[in-house]
C-alpha cells in the first residue's frame, strides 16, 4: 500500500489533464464546445466505506438522532431548497448548494483537485484511506454532473474547486454494473502523521462561515422555519442543527426599491 504523498502525486497528470464537452452560451444560446477537466477525484477516510451517493439516505438512517428530528430536518432541507428554486437557483444547482454547505441531500461531492480529495480523505481519518479517480466522459454517460464552481457567490466551493454528481436510482459508485461501467482507479493508502498534518482540512480551503453559510442561515430562520408547524422545543433543535451544519455569517446586503437584497459581488 502506498502513501499518501505517494497516491497524490500518482494522480497530478490526471488533474491537469482536459476534455471538451457540449456547452451554450448564456448570451447567445449557441451551441459551443467547453474546455472541462478530464478527471474528477473523490478522497474517503476509510476504504471499508461505501460511497453512498446521497448524504440524505445516511441521515436519514443516522440513530444518533431521534426519528421524529432526522424527519423534521429533512423537511426543513427540502424547504430551503425551494426558496433557493423560487430565488432562480436551477434544482440540481440549489441541491448542490446545500449539500456543499452541510445539509442532507441526494447528490455526492467531488473535486477537481487531487489535492483537496486528499483532504476529504483525511478529515476523521481512521486508515488506510482511498482517492478514488473518474474520467469525467464515463460519469457523463451515467450519471448528471454539476459544476458547482460556477455558483460565483459560493466562495468554499470556488475554493475546493467542487462538482457534485448525481444518479437517480443507483445509491453506490462502487455497486454492481455502475462501478463497471465508470470503472473509477482507486488508490489506497495509509497516512503517517505529517502526511494527516500536512493534508488535513484547513482555513484557506475550507474557510469559516462564509456570506453564502450565513445566506442560507440566514433563509431558514427567517422564511423556512417560522413555516413550519414545529413545538418550541423542536423549533430549537432544528434551528441548532441548521446552525451546526451553516454557521451564521454577516450577509452583505445592498439597497434596491423594494428594501434590501445580498450584495452577491461581496460574497
């Protein structure tokens, strides 16, 4: 088994590596070619994990919680998702955002970047570890693919250079004909402690409370909780739930004729 230095830098050809796949231009609506990369990463802390695609189905089955919360939270994750819809976020985007900040959705994170899949696959490292490696043409054949880079007011995204993919009936990448058929390459590894040190998550990639952590907040407490028929004392475990996953943040807003909205060129 390999190290962790050495599993990264396995893969560093593959990171820089391109592809181009089918685009529109936003203005012109024409058909165009865009320069993609050609590989997405995924790290995970344990290679005795299955790659569950949908953090929503792992909460949902999570014990640590009462069921009558997991339900309650759920419910308040599919409402702030339709007041991002309602906002002008596309479904697969507004999916992605929550799950990029925390919440339970039915999407899976990946990354462009060997070097944050290392990290992911060092946060709560229990070893040996995987980064496991897809050609982005075979996840497009099967799977839906979004570039959550492009959400220009999500800055941790931006930094953790971060896609999500979907797959609306096959909960496992690592399951029967899905695995065949994107035939991922998976590299395990075991960590030593500076390689854990040198790896591990960090404030310049995944950065405190950000605008868009404090948006969302922001969003359930004014408009998604107060909705919801809830006692006291499950409207507080909600709300602290909601600020354990999406910390609070100063939101910077700007005045328009019908009062104020977030200044987005801030976040």
């Amino acid at each position: 088994m390999v190290s962790l230095t050495q599993a990264v830098e396995s893969l560093r050809t593959l990171e820089a590596e391109t592809t181009l796949i089918p685009g529109i231009d936003p203005e012109t609506g024409a058909s165009l070619q865009v320069e993609a990369p050609a590989y997405l990463f995924r790290g995970e802390a344990d290679i005795r994990w299955e790659t569950t695609a949908s953090s929503m189905r792992r909460f949902v089955d999570d014990e640590s919680f009462s069921s009558s919360t997991r339900e309650m939270f759920v419910s308040a994750t599919k409402a702030l998702d339709r007041v991002l819809q309602t906002r002008g976020l596309h479904p697969m985007y507004s999916a992605a955002l929550l799950q990029h900040y925390g919440l339970p959705t039915d999407v899976l994170d990946l990354t462009s970047s060997v070097s944050t899949a290392a990290s992911f696959a060092t946060y709560k490292y229990v070893g040996p570890g995987r980064i496991m490696c897809f050609s982005l043409d075979s996840l497009r054949s099967e799977l839906i693919v979004i570039d959550l880079r492009r959400l220009s007011f999500a800055r941790r995204p931006r930094l953790q250079q971060a896609y999500v993919i979907f797959h609306k009936s096959e909960p496992n990448l690592k399951a029967g004909k899905l695995v065949e058929k994107l035939q991922p390459r998976m590299i395990s590894f075991e960590a030593t402690r500076a390689e854990l040190k040198a790896f591990d998550r960090n404030d310049e990639l995944w950065g405190l409370p950000d605008p868009t952590s404090g948006l969302l907040n922001m969003i359930a407490r004014d408009e998604v909780i107060p909705n919801m028929d809830l006692s006291e004392e499950m409207r507080s475990q909600v709300c602290a739930m909601i600020d354990a996953r999406v910390p609070w943040s100063p939101v910077p807003m700007r005045p328009v004729d019908n009062g104020f909205e977030p200044a987005w060129d801030q976040f």
